[in-house]
C-alpha cells in the first residue's frame, strides 16, 4: 500500500487590511515582549518568517476574504504598529500559510512549543561574524537591541580555545566555565588549565579565575592604586579583565614591570621630601611593623587655618551638629543626613589633619620614612631621630664654676662635685685648701641608705610609686632614655619576627600607633621635663597613659623554640580580663591568611563545640566563597579564626566623649586623657554615633553558651 504524500498548506499574499488577530492565539501574557523592537526588525530588513492564517467564514459557510492570524501574533502586532507610525501602507501585502484543518489553538501551541532556541554558541560565533564582516560593537548592539557590553561578552566566549567551545558544545562544560575562561586571550594557557582541571573533583569558575590568574596583580592592589592602571598599561603593561564578574579593575599581568613603575614613583616623592632637608629618607613599599621602634619622633607645630579654613571650619561644624541633633522622620531623610554628615566628616578630617612644621635644626639631624599606604596614596612619615644622630648633652657647671657628674650610685640624690677619686683609706694634704671631696667607699656606703630608706618610703607611698613606674616606662617608650630614672624598671617589647603580610595596617596597629602618637604631642621631648607633666596629669589620665605602655610590654607570641604554657596560659587570663574580641576589634579572618591552612576536621572540632553538631553538620561540604554556600561558611570561618585567637568575651573599652575646643565637634577618646587635650589637632576622630549611623552592640548567645558580638550600622537598635 502506497505512502500517502503530504500536502503542504498553500501560500500567498494577503493585504494586511484583510488580517485580523485571532483569539485562538495561546500566547495571552505580554511579559518581556517587546513589540517596538520587532517593528524596528521588520523595518531594517522586512519580515523574515510569513504568518499561519485561517479564512473567516460566514453565517452560510463562505468566505469572506478576511483572514484571521493565530500564529504569529508578536509579528501581525509589529505591522499593526508600522502602519500607524504611517510607515507601512495599509493594503501592503503580507505572507502568509493558508490553513484550514485542526484547530486553531493547536497550530499557535505547536508553533511554541517546537520552537528550537538558538544553541548560545551559535549566536556568539553568529556575533564573531557580524564582526569580521566589519560591524562595529555600537553597531551590533544598535541591530540587534542590546547593550555593547553584551555584544563584547559573546565576542569574548566566542574567542576561546577551540577546544573548550568543542567542551561546551558537547555539554562537557557549563556556561559558567567557559565564561571564567575569558579572563585572559591566551588560549595555550586555557587549554593547559582546562587539562590540569578534568582530572580534577572540583571544576569551579572560581577555581578557573584563579588558576588563570595565578602571578597576575589585581587592580585593587595598592601598587596598581599607586601608580594607576592607565600609567601601567602606557607603559606597555597588560590587563586581563573578567567581563562577566565584578573584578575590581581586572588583574595586571607584569607584576615586575608594576613594581618598577612603583619603585620609580617612590623614588621620584623620595627625592622631593630630600629636599625638605631631612638627614635621610627610607624608602619601601611597606615598613613592617615596630619599624620606628627605638627612634625618638619629633614634636611638630601643626600649620594654623588660614581665616577661609577657619570659616569653613566653623560653617561644617554648625552644620554637623545641627544635622546630628534633628530627628528625621522618614527613612529617605535619614539616609541623605547619615551621608552629608559622613561627607562632613571627611571635610573636617581634611582641615584637622594639618601638616607639621619642624625646627630646622631638628630636621637636620631626623629623617623620613616614605611608602605607600594600603589605599594605594603616598604616606610620607616625617620626623624620627636616630639614637646615634642625638645632639650630645652638654654637662651642666654649678654656680662655682666646678663640673659636676650625676653618680648612678647615689640613689637620685643630685650632683656630686666631680674631683679626683680617693683611695679608701687614703689621706690627703691637710695644706689643701676648700672642701676635700668625700671617699668614693663612703659616697657608695651613703647611697646605700638612701636607696633602702627611699624603697621603703616608696613602698608606703602607692600613689608615688605609681607615679615612678611610669615616669620610668615613658622614658622607655617615648624618649629611648630610660637612665634617666633612679627606678631600674625594665619593660621589654618583643619583636614579631614572623610577621603576616597586613599586620602593620591592621586594625589594632592602626590604634596603637595613633594612640602613641597623641600621647607623643602631650609629652614633653626633654627627659627632665617629664616628671613634672606626669604631676600635672589627673588620675585617669596617668592610668591611661600607664596602661598605653604596659601593654608595649605584652608577648603572646607562639614561639617553637620557646615552649611556656604558663605565659600562654597568662594571656589567655588577660584576654579574658580586658574582654578581647578578635572580630570586634577589627580583625577579619581571610582566605588566604588564615583559613586556607585550617585543617577541616579542626574547623569542624571548633564548630561543633562553639555551636553544636548541628551547625557543624551544616558545612560539612567546605567551599569556597564564590560558591552558593559560600557565604554561610565564609562567616563561620571568621567566627572559628577569631575564637581560635582569643576568647569571645564581647566587652569593649572604656570610652567617653568630649567636644572638641575648636568648634566644639565632638570625638571620641579613650578614658582617662587628660581634658586639655580636647584641644589637640586632628588626634582623634568621631565614633561611630557621631557619624549619622547608629552603633549597635547586641550580645547573642549560642547554645553553647558562648557570646559573640554583632555590629548593626545605620540602623535603630
């Protein structure tokens, strides 16, 4: 029996005033469709796909010679739109399949649901070859109703290895991947990763940008930030950049070329800040930490406001406070006050922070460090002396006219007229004329009372002695003078020989340095004069000052060849007793710093005590962050670091808050400073309710038991 042959449906043209739109059409909902743009299509190059239409039949079964449109219904809308914009006459002929058998609604549900879409390869090769036919990006996009940026993405996944768009077509690799493959055009280098991968457990896009990336420098490092990517890539330089992720600039691909781009500009401001007249200049990327540790720093003037600095000054401050004492309703007004205040901020800091003029003789004999701070700016560190460019002392003649030397034997009690050494037991001329000088033996037997009569006195005297021990230690920590004292009191500061590479900017380095630099405006340079400051300070301010250099005296230090858990045992004490939090106080647990080296059955071990099986149940599967559950384990893995690092007590210092005397700002400092400095230039800066947004410390307490700290900005409590 023969096959029966099929007959297609008939085609013509149909006028479009003879069309109307069926409602046997199954596509009801508009979302996403965009008529404007197809009529745009259909003007550039006509109809490229005719119409399905169905004769309309009368009462009597006849034909009208109206034709109703089922499929087709975007394109049919499109000429409706062209001939009422008149750019289309209304009798213009259409294309059309004349069908009659079946059902309507099942000629519009077949046509959908058949559709085929365009494999994604096909159209980034289809855009590669609108661009070698020499279309431009603008005018791709222009055509086709996209952005450039999407036109340079395809074109992008279109230019990798053949081989890997061999792997994608055959679904061997997902979209995803082959988008991590564009972040560099070597596809040698694409094809070698692509290789060490497949015999990999985990092909993850992060784990393709990375491996693609290895020796590459971001542009958000602070060398790139330092010399700016447009000075690195006029000189020659390469960028590989990710158009497919946020990349923060792309990664610059000659890290020798960038640092000695870096090393040159270093050189260059190196040069300009010799010629200030400084002794010497140190010049380095980054200065580790404890690097001015034993060098005196000089006490500059800042340079005063001119009356405009003076007058914007005042004119940011009463707006501050008038800012910071309303109350707005709405959340809108909220946000736009909490950033004009944090814009003002800035603008005070600028005036505040005034350069330092020094004494041309002092500069003569100091120096500058020179490197660039973790923003990517110039920091310029002027004024520290070196112990061997100290001017000498000169001795001191009493009234008479004889030398005089200070004996370390004679317990502080003053000068001791400088004669030639007797002998015990000698004798001397009685034709000598004046005093003759006490016997070395009896000075030494005479200082021996004094020095126990005055331990002892001290030792009924607590206020006194305090006052002592700190004399000593600020000789220590802030003149490198400590023979100044008759109080042998020795605070030693251990060096970190093994240094992470962020420690100098860290967080708590930040406060301390900052901290030790206010206190150096408040003390005076000369070592004699320090005593009578420290009488002049208050309770709180001298404890202040006192525990400031304590805590130079602090090692915690883990150390292989220095095994002393009774000193580690202590630190875990005085963790405790201050209240330190890791996480609270800056610091933040890292990838590659920390967490990378933690072995998973310790996290794990860490998790499940600090919050049970359960969460440690839940990250039992680590991944990274790029990841979906990325995020959840990110987080526990900065709570583990910071609990591995000290115990989360969650209680913080004491703090209170003064208003300044210029302008009568307000800021934050530590408890205990004496209230003349209120006055100082630029030491201290705005906590965080006097910066618009709202600081909330609340206390959550695992089922463990243990506390943790969570910081809510800008938010009500």
């Amino acid at each position: 029996m023969a096959t029966p042959k099929i007959v297609l449906s008939a085609s013509r043209d149909i006028p479009f005033n003879k069309l109307v739109l069926s409602q046997a059409n199954v596509r009801k909902l508009k979302a996403g469709v965009s008529i404007e743009q197809l009529a745009e299509d259909i003007a550039r190059r006509t109809l490229l796909q005719g119409l399905t239409v169905r004769p309309v039949f009368d009462a009597e079964g006849n034909e009208t010679g109206v034709y109703e449109v089922p499929v087709g219904g975007r394109r049919f809308r499109a000429l409706e739109l062209l001939v009422k914009q008149k750019r289309m006459g209304k009798t213009q002929p259409v294309p059309c399949v004349v069908h009659s058998g079946g059902l309507a609604e099942e000629d519009s549900l077949a046509e959908n649901l058949q559709r085929e879409p365009l494999h994604p390869l096909d159209q980034f090769r289809a855009f590669q070859t609108l661009r070698e036919a020499g279309l431009g990006e603008e005018e791709i996009a222009a055509r086709f109703f996209v952005t450039p940026t999407v036109v340079k993405q395809r074109l992008k996944l279109a230019a990798v290895a053949p081989a890997l768009l061999d792997a994608y077509a055959e679904d061997r690799m997902t979209l995803e991947q082959l988008m991590a493959f564009t972040v560099t055009d070597d596809r040698a280098r694409q094809e070698q990763v692509w290789e060490a991968l497949s015999r990999a457990y985990s092909r993850e896009p992060y784990q393709i940008r990375r491996l693609l990336t290895e020796g590459a420098v971001r542009a958000s490092d602070k060398r790139a930030l330092f010399v700016s990517v447009e000075a690195y890539e006029a000189a020659g330089g390469a960028v590989m950049r990710d158009l497919f992720q946020h990349d923060d600039g792309g990664w610059l691909q000659d890290p020798a070329l960038l640092d000695r781009l870096v090393a040159e500009k270093l050189e260059m401001e190196a040069a300009t800040v010799q010629a200030e007249g400084w002794k010497w200049v140190e010049v380095t990327l980054a200065f580790p930490y404890g690097h001015s540790r034993g060098l005196r720093r000089l006490a500059g003037e800042p340079v005063p406001l001119t009356e405009a600095e003076q007058a914007t000054y005042d004119a940011l401050h009463a707006e501050y406070e008038r800012l910071e004492a309303s109350e707005p309703a709405e959340a809108e007004e909220l946000d736009r006050v909490a950033r004009r205040l944090a814009e003002i901020d800035l603008e005070l800091r600028r005036l505040e922070e005034r350069p330092l003029v020094f004494e041309t003789a002092e500069v003569a004999r100091a120096g500058v460090f020179v490197s660039v701070d973790v923003e990517g700016g110039l920091q310029v560190d002027r004024g520290y002396v070196r112990p061997e460019d100290e001017a000498p002392v000169e001795p001191v003649a009493p009234a008479g006219g004889e030398e005089t030397s200070a004996d370390p034997t004679n317990g502080g009690g003053g000068a001791v007229a400088a004669q030639p050494a007797a002998i015990a037991g000698g004798t001397t001329s009685e034709d000598d004329e004046g005093l003759r000088p006490l016997p070395e033996r009896l000075l030494i037997e005479l200082s021996v009372h004094r020095t126990l009569a005055l331990r002892d006195a001290l030792a009924n005297d607590p206020d006194t002695a305090f006052l002592a021990a700190l004399h000593a230690l600020c000789l220590r920590t802030f003149t490198q003078r400590p023979g100044a004292s008759c109080l042998e009191l020795e605070l030693k500061s251990a060096g970190f020989g093994v240094q992470p590479p962020d420690l100098a900017v860290s967080a708590a380095a930040r406060a301390i340095n900052a901290r030790q630099r206010c206190w150096s405006t408040q003390l005076p340079s000369e070592p004699e004069a320090l005593w009578e400051t420290l009488v002049g300070f208050d309770g709180d301010s001298r404890a202040a000052l006192f525990a400031h250099c304590v805590s130079f005296g602090v090692n915690a230090v883990h150390e292989p060849w220095n095994r002393a858990p009774q000193r580690a045992a202590h630190a875990d004490l005085l963790a405790g007793a201050v209240g330190l939090d890791m996480t609270a106080a800056g610091w933040t647990a890292t990838v590659d710093s920390y967490l990378g080296r933690v072995p998973k059955a310790r996290i794990l071990e860490a998790v499940r005590e600090a919050c049970g099986p359960e969460a440690a149940q839940l990250i039992d599967h680590l991944r990274k962050p790029d990841n979906g559950q990325g995020g959840r384990t990110a987080a526990g893995r900065q709570r583990l670091a910071a609990r591995d690092a000290a115990p989360a007590v969650g209680a913080s210092g004491r703090r209170r808050c003064w208003r300044r005397g210029r302008g009568g700002g307000r800021r934050c400092l530590p408890a205990g400073l004496p209230d003349r400095q209120r006055g100082g230039s630029g030491c201290w800066r705005r906590c965080g309710p006097h910066r618009g947004g709202r600081r909330v410390t609340r206390k959550l307490r695992s089922g463990s038991g243990r506390s943790a700290s969570v910081l809510v900005s800008g938010g009500s409590s």
